[in-house]
C-alpha cells in the first residue's frame, strides 16, 4: 500500500511534510495521553508533597485559618501562618522514653541551662511521661506535670509512687488553659510540645497569666531550619516563628541557647519583666 505524502516548498529550499489525513486521529490520542499523564504526575505530585483534603474542616477562627487541604501531619489549623501538627498520642509513649534521647537532645545540659533554684515552682507542659518532670523535681520545691492526656498522667503518678517522688503534682489541661494556679510559676517548660497545641493563643495566654512577675517561659523545638533533622517538619519550628508567635501574647525573648545537638532552646519573659 502506498502513502501519499506531500511536500510544500519553502525559503531556503526546505520542505514540510503533511501528515496523511488517517494519521491526525493517532496525533490527537497521543496528545491526549500526554495530558493525561501529565495530570496523574501533578496529583502523585501533592501526595508527595504530603498533602491531604478534608471537607469536614470547615470553622474559621479569630486567630486561626482552617484549611481543607493541608498536611497529612497536621490537623488543617493555621496559626500566624504555621499549620498545628498532630498530637503524639499516648499509645507511642514508650517513644518518650527512648535511650537514643541522652546522646540526641543532651537532657541533662538543657536541664543545666534552665539555672532551677531549690525555690522554684516549675511547670513542665506537655509532659508526657514525665521525661523532664522527674529530673527538675530533684533540683525545685514543686513540679506541676501537665498534659491533656489522662493517659500519661496516669504514668506520672504510677512513677511518682514506685520511685517516692512527693513534689510532682499531675494536672489535666484542656486544650485552651493548663489550669494552672494563678501568678505561682517561677518557669514554664515546653519540650517538643508548644507545635501540638491545638489552640496555642488561649494556652499560652492563660499560661502567661500563671506567670510571677519574673517568671520564664522556655520552648525547646527541633530546628526547621535544618532539613537534615529526621523529623517531620510539622514537629520542627523555626525560631523567628517561635518568636513571632511569643510576640503575638506579650512574651520577648530573653535568651537564646544553641548548644544543644538538634533542638532551639529559647527563654522568654513578659515585656517589662525585670529579667
């Protein structure tokens, strides 16, 4: 069988091939295949990308955007333009007691540059399973162990029994107020913490108000700054989002401390503080 082929002369003694008409169907399913797999690699593209679309987020908060599509990660809730990440349930807190945390967030020296007085009413926020609560209550008159899980309170009083600790005491927060008594905290501790919470303006505010005169507040957040860190980026933060966030309820910073191997630690008081 022959095919017609036509060539039509142009400049320079060159020549365009015309496409036989039976031909111009093939050309279109190719184009069509190319969209299609073009639109495939976009969408494998966001899940990558770690992205997920939830329609029943839909509130609109005064100090909060909600988002239908955010990170698998996260909980769609944006605060001053960082997305909350999920809570670490209870379930994994034999994670909280991993022995790899001596050599990777260096306890002992955090502990060390907090500068604890035997005097001191420390709070210890998101406490867990009470990796920090135990330590300082060797070095404070009292530690306030906080958590909105009943569960890892529940393993703080079981320690605190077996080892004879009197001078913790367990309270159950909410999600908006760590219930803490008012004007009695020397220092307010948040280890790898502060990003889970779920509404972090009424927290921290009603923590402020726990506050003495003098009192600190101290985050300690792994760096988002360094993407060689091995955790999810929703559990780091960077520090100029740490500050703008303290800044948002009357909280500047005192000092800043990057001695430790992964994680920022930063200490803040309310503005006018004496220091």
């Amino acid at each position: 069988m022959l095919i017609k082929t036509d060539f039509f002369p142009v400049p320079d003694g060159e020549f365009i091939f015309s496409s036989p008409p039976f031909l111009i169907p093939m050309l279109f399913k190719q184009k069509f295949f190319l969209i299609v797999s073009f639109l495939i690699v976009v969408f494998c593209g966001f899940g990558l990308l770690n992205f997920t679309y939830d329609a029943s987020v839909l509130a609109q908060g005064e100090y909060y955007q909600i988002r239908s599509l955010h990170s698998r990660d996260g909980i769609g809730k944006f605060y001053l333009g960082r997305e909350i990440a999920k809570v670490m349930g209870h379930q994994e807190m034999l994670w909280l007691e991993r022995p790899s945390r001596r050599f990777t967030e260096k306890p002992d020296d955090l502990i060390t540059a907090l500068h604890l007085k035997p005097t001191d009413l420390v709070a210890d926020i998101g406490a867990g399973t009470g990796y920090f609560s135990f330590p300082m209550a060797n070095l404070v008159e009292q530690v306030f162990a906080v958590d909105v899980q009943p569960e890892m309170l529940g393993a703080i009083d079981f320690l605190a029994k077996e080892n004879q600790v009197k001078n913790i005491t367990t309270i159950l927060a909410t999600e908006t107020d760590p219930k803490l008594p008012i004007n009695a905290i020397d220092l307010a501790l948040m280890v790898d913490a502060y990003h889970e919470f779920s509404s972090p303006r009424e927290m921290m505010e009603n923590l402020v108000k726990s506050l003495k005169p003098d009192g600190r507040v101290v985050l300690v957040e792994y760096r988002r700054e360094n993407p060689l860190i091995p955790i999810k980026a929703l559990h780091k933060m960077t520090r100029r989002q740490v500050e703008k966030e303290m800044a948002a309820i009357g909280l500047l910073p005192e000092e800043i401390i990057e001695t430790l191997p992964q994680q920022h630690l930063m200490i803040f008081q309310k503005a006018g503080s004496s220091g």
